[in-house]
C-alpha cells in the first residue's frame, strides 16, 4: 500500500469513494495541500462535486437499509474493527509520515501527539462494538405495577447515516471519533475531511476498503462548502458530527435542522489555566505553556487563559521567559522542533493580527520564543499579559501558539473569570488536589486536568458546554451518539 499511496497523494489523488468506486472529483474547484514547514504544494486535485457528495449519500443510504452492515452481528463488526485497528497500527510510520508534511505536525511528536491515540481509541470502539451501549444492546426493565401489569425492553439500534465533517488540526483522531463509534454501532457514513489537510483520511479511507467492510458502508467525499451543506441537509442523513470553529458549527446546525437531524457539535474554546496558591512555578509553568503551543496551539483544548495569584504572577513570567528561550520552534522535518507551523498563511495573519491588536490595546509580550523559521506559516509562542478577560485575546479562539495571562486575588476571582466565557470545552488546575478538586466542580467546562492530568483516555467523553459544543464524542457517551432507543411493552 505505501510506496503506491504515496506517490499518488504526492500527486493528484482522487477524492471520492462512492460505494467501491474510487472518482477524481468533477466539480470546477481545486484543492490545494500545502506543506505548512515550506509553503510548497505538495499535492493538488479537483474537489468533489454536489452530485457526488449526493451519490455518496444514497451509497450509504442502501448500505444502511439492506442491513449488510447493521444487521451484521456484534461480534463480527468487533472482529472487523480490529482487524481495522491492527492495519491502522500497521500503517502508523505511513500516517505519520503524512501528517508531517500536510498539518506540520513535528516529526518528533507526530506519533504520541496524532497517531498513537487515535489507534488506541479505534481499539477501544472495536470493543465496544461487541458489547453495545451499558448495558448492552437490550435493557430489560422491571416489572411495572400500574393499571396493567406489563414488562419492557429498551432497545438500543443504530441511527442510520452519519454524515461526518472533520477538522485539519488533529485529521485521524477527529476521524476515529466520529466513524469508530458509528461503526460500532453498525451505522453507515459519509466522511468528509477538511480540505486544508485530506491526505491522511483519504489514506485511511483506501486502508478501510482494502478490509472489505461491506459495500458503501463507508463513503468519502473531499469537496468545499457546497459539499459539506449537501451531506448536511440531505433528506437520507440522520446524524450530523461536525467538529470545527463555532460560526461553521451555527451553518451545520441551521443546515441540519432542516430536517431534524441529529447534531454532534465540537466546537473549540478559550480554556482556563488556573494556579492555585503554593504551586511551584518551576514545575508547572513549563507544562502550562506547552498547553497552547503543542501542534501550533492549534488544539480545540488549548488552556490559553491563565489565571495567576497576583503575588506569583511576576515569578511566573520570568520562569515563562526561561522556557521560551529554549523552546525549539522549527520544520515538522526537524527532530528536535517542539512547535511547529501553522497550517496556512491566512491563519498565521489571523493570529498575528489578534497579537497586535492586544498590543496595541495596551497589552504586553511577556514572554516569547525569540526565533522562528522565515520560511512556512510560523507565528513565536507567546505570553501576552496586561489584558482583561473581556479583552478579545482572552475570548476569542486564535487556534494558534498565543497565551494571555491575567493577576487574580482570589481564587474565587480564579473560577468567576474561567466561567466568564461563551465557551466551555476544558480547563486545567495546579495545586494541591482537595482544593482543585473543589474548583474542578465549580467550573463551567465539559473537560478538566488537575496537575497536567494523564494521557487521553479512550473510554472518556470530549465536548463542551454553550457554544463549545452540542453531545459528545469519545467513550461510552460517544458511542451513545449513534443509537436510536426504543422502548418496546407488553402486558404480562
């Protein structure tokens, strides 16, 4: 698979697998990848068109409902999931590779920080394929006593057609959330990746029927706005899972609502970095910047607000000016870059413009990474610090390696500020573990770490409350997403 894959995504790759049937997209526009470390194009080729998006559809439409899928027996579609995850597995210096050279993922971290996870996760839906949601795919209730006496079952069944609709910041793992917990629970889809960074997914999708999952089972459409509002409007769609910025994520849903579909929304955030009195600022303020400058700061949980005892704020500076001036920001290529690019010249305008303009508004660079590349989309790690949290750097999702740090008195002032914020995806807490535990209820926030928290956990739901989002995905809520629930009663 390597050698041949990869001089066709070098290339011109096509874009649409409808049923078995691999098509170069025919609608009049081209989508461009561009290796984020050179600004160099690395491949090119037409994008799908409406017409395809819908052929794809009704491709999982009839996969659905002859059953070839859904009505395969749990045990099975198991058994094909790890087998799935085994050539994912397999494959993973190949997926590594790729992401590299189209999202600028470090060549050092690409596979703990993309790859890894993402595998261990598929692992996890194969497992779950077997057993269903708890309890298991039927509940049988108790009893009822009312004025018939009558025994029920609560059935849990597969939604139908998920239509899919992935981010460029972390490609397969948003993959493997969205058609791992559909496949599990026997649903059929339609995936569609983010045109900035479809290689990786369209190698995953060529891996996928190569395994011979039954016909149209899982289709692939790389197209523009056009594309995604077709899948995401039509009638033959049951569920939506969508992850991406919040002003995308308000069109998916209007786009859904018009025929009452399922959404799963994940739509990013302005997370909190709190410091409890007593931390030690040695150990914790390293960990606290590489919260937002990982993969660029392009991660929907970046903790970008931090939230400092006005005693500690000046020591926590000067230890943020150390790390930063020996933090290696550089190619993907490089082994020893920790921070890599950012996606596209346009995002890096975004971001620095938003810097300016905190500055300019009487903000403060307290801390920065003093040299990055000429050459490819980089933006310098930085601490900006002189803003209010109503300042637009503290409530505005950059999606880039830029912090603001704000003093508090109290820790109270701490969590009144966090939940301060239209978003509410995750949070972090340094201290001493009673009382973060106690500010950890306290936060609005679907996701928080106490001291750095652990690895991502396969078996644990992500999502957010207000506008980060709308469900979740991941674990035992993820799968959840993709059953319907039916009650069924008799009279005993």
């Amino acid at each position: 698979m390597e050698g041949e894959l990869l001089a066709e995504l070098g290339s011109a790759p096509r874009s649409c697998l409808i049923g078995t049937d691999w098509q170069e997209g025919d609608a009049d526009v081209t989508i461009s990848v561009i290796d984020p470390s050179t600004g160099k194009e690395v491949a090119s080729f037409a994008a799908a068109s409406v017409r395809q998006a819908q052929e794809a559809v009704h491709s999982a439409r009839a996969a659905f409902d002859d059953g070839r899928w859904s009505d395969e027996h749990p045990s099975a579609r198991s058994k094909w999931l790890h087998k799935l995850a085994d050539a994912f597995d397999a494959a993973a210096p190949l997926f590594a590779q790729l992401l590299v050279t189209e999202i600028g993922s470090p060549v050092g971290l690409v596979r703990g920080a993309q790859v890894d996870g993402a595998i261990e996760l598929l692992r996890w839906f194969a497992d779950a394929a077997a057993t269903g949601p708890r309890p298991g795919f039927e509940e049988i209730l108790p009893t009822h006593y009312g004025s018939v006496r009558s025994r029920s079952i609560l059935r849990y069944e597969p939604v139908g057609v998920a239509a899919a609709i992935t981010a460029y910041n972390f490609p397969l793992l948003l993959l493997i959330r969205k058609l791992g917990a559909a496949l599990a629970a026997g649903c059929s889809i339609v995936v569609m990746p983010s045109p900035r960074a479809p290689l990786s997914t369209i190698a995953f999708v060529r891996l996928v029927q190569e395994l011979d999952l039954p016909t149209g089972t899982v289709n692939l459409v790389v197209g523009g706005p056009d594309v995604g509002e077709r899948i995401t409007t039509h009638p033959q769609v049951d569920l939506v899972t969508f992850t991406g910025s919040r002003s995308v994520g308000e069109a998916v849903m209007k786009q859904a609502a018009r025929g009452i579909k399922r959404v799963i929304l994940e739509l990013g955030g302005k997370s909190a970095n709190i410091v409890l009195p007593g931390s030690d600022l040695d150990v914790i303020v390293r960990p606290s910047l590489m919260r937002f400058s990982v993969n660029a700061g392009q991660g929907c949980g970046a903790t970008t607000r931090t939230f400092v005892l006005r005693d500690d704020y000046d020591a926590y500076v000067a230890t943020a000016r150390r790390v930063f001036d020996g933090l290696t920001v550089g190619s993907a290529y490089d082994p020893a870059t920790v921070v890599g690019p950012l996606i596209r010249a346009e995002q890096r305008s975004f971001v620095q413009q938003h810097i300016d303009r905190a500055v300019a508004n009487g903000g403060t660079v307290e801390a920065i990474v003093p040299a990055v590349p000429d050459e490819g989309f980089f933006v310098a790690p930085q601490l900006i610090g002189g803003v209010t949290n109503e300042s637009v750097i503290a409530q505005t999702e950059l999606f880039g390696p830029v912090g603001a740090i704000m003093a508090v008195d109290s820790v109270d002032e701490a969590v009144t500020l966090a939940n301060q914020s239209s978003f509410g995806l995750n949070a972090n807490i340094w201290g001493p573990l009673p009382t973060a535990l106690d500010v950890a209820r306290r936060l609005r926030t679907g996701n928080v770490t106490i001291n750095g928290g652990g690895a991502t956990r396969p078996d644990a739901p992500w999502g957010g409350y207000r506008e980060s989002g709308i469900g979740r995905e991941g674990g035992e809520a993820g799968l959840r997403e993709f059953f319907e629930l039916k009650h069924i009663q008799w009279p005993t």
